[in-house]
C-alpha cells in the first residue's frame, strides 16, 4: 500500500529563497530516490536537472531562469493528525461576537 511522502524543498533563486513542499507517494517503509524527487518537481512545474546527487540539488534546465532547489532532507514527519484535530474542533463551543 502506498503512503504519502511530503518533501520540503528551497528554491534559491539570487539572494530570494522560498520554502515550498511536494508529494511523493511510496510503498511502506521506501525510502525516496534521486528520481522520485526529480519527478516530483517535474510534476510540480520545474524543468530541472541535477546539480549535486549527492545533496538532492536541481538547476532549472530553461535557458533565462537561473535559480536552483535544494531537497530538505532533514525534514520533521507531521505528526499531527487532521482527522482528530477537526473532530476536536467541533466539540469546542463557539463564542458568540457582541
């Protein structure tokens, strides 16, 4: 059964830098490849090559844009659960405005 992966990537473009996240889904206990991130930022809408394989860095591939993803792989699983955060929400009584 596949579960869904979230990466944490930067985009580094001059001195700007954006934190931004993607989906990768894979089967339990699978750890993600070099091309499972590539293919995530595809899907994403970059058209990148790699830069570092070792450190999971892309480069834009259109000439013109000039900016470069570093994949976070030091990323902290959510542990959150939605499901029970929502249901807790609907016990909480509501405060009318005056």
């Amino acid at each position: 059964m596949k579960k869904e992966h979230t990466v944490h990537f930067k985009i580094i473009r001059g001195s700007e830098t954006k934190h931004l996240t993607g989906l990768i889904f894979l089967e339990e206990n699978e750890q993600p490849t070099l091309q499972d991130f590539a293919e995530c930022l595809k899907q994403c809408g970059h058209d990148v090559r790699v830069e570092n394989e070792e450190q999971f860095i892309f480069r834009a591939n259109k000439p013109g844009e000039d900016y470069l993803i570093d994949v976070l792989e030091d990323y902290k699983p959510s542990t959150k659960d939605p499901l029970a955060e929502n249901l807790a929400k609907s016990f909480i009584k509501k405060t009318p405005y005056l």
